[in-house]
C-alpha cells in the first residue's frame, strides 16, 4: 500500500499542481512547456521512489518518449475525464494539500540522495 500512495503522489501531486497554476485542466493542455514541466517533475519524483511503481503502468512515464507522453497528457486534460474531476478544484485548501505532499516527496528525494552517497 505504501508504494501505491507513493507512486499515486508521485504522478498526482504535479498534475494537481501545474493544472492549479494554470486555472484548469483545459488552461493546462494549452501550455505545451507547462504540461512538459509537469512531466519532468513526475519523472523525478518516480525515479527517486525506493521501489517499482504500483501500478507497473506508472513506469511507462519513465520509459515512453517526452513528445508521445505529452500528447497523451493534454489529450487527457481536455477530456471530460479531467474537465469533470477533482482536478477542477481551485480551493486554497486543494492548493495547501498538494504543497504539503510537494513537501513530503522532496524530503523522502532528498533521503534517497544520502543513501546512495552513503554507499
């Protein structure tokens, strides 16, 4: 369950973020260099996880190329999917979640850093 909730705040916190910055999720996909940014994030925050993502399908975000994945991600924000989600929410608490899990994944990050120095 914990590499679960890692992997979900590893893809969700930076989509959570970058469509608030935005002003929405269609806002979002229009801003080819924000939804890459989005993506970058994402991949450092997968990269610095201890163990595999839960669901296996999250380590596609490592591996497929840059252009098909930000395709992909800006056809998904322009969906009814995202238009109609939670990801529509512009609530300064929405805002204070996702800051705090900003948060929690740069200080696990930065531990796995000094473990691997340490080796």
């Amino acid at each position: 369950m914990d590499a679960w909730l890692r992997t979900h705040a590893a893809f969700e916190v930076p989509l959570g973020q970058a469509v608030h910055a935005a002003g929405g999720p269609i806002a979002l996909a229009d801003d080819t260099d924000a939804v890459r940014g989005m993506l970058h994030l994402m991949r450092q925050n997968l990269a610095a996880m201890e163990t595999p993502p839960v669901a296996r399908a999250f380590a596609a975000l490592r591996a497929l190329p840059q252009g098909l994945l930000v395709a992909m991600l800006r056809r998904f924000l322009k969906s009814p999917t995202a238009v109609h989600s939670g990801l529509n929410d512009p609530s300064p608490a929405m805002a204070a979640e996702f800051e705090q899990l900003t948060e929690q994944l740069r200080q696990s990050r930065g531990r796995r850093r000094s473990r691997r120095r340490d080796l």
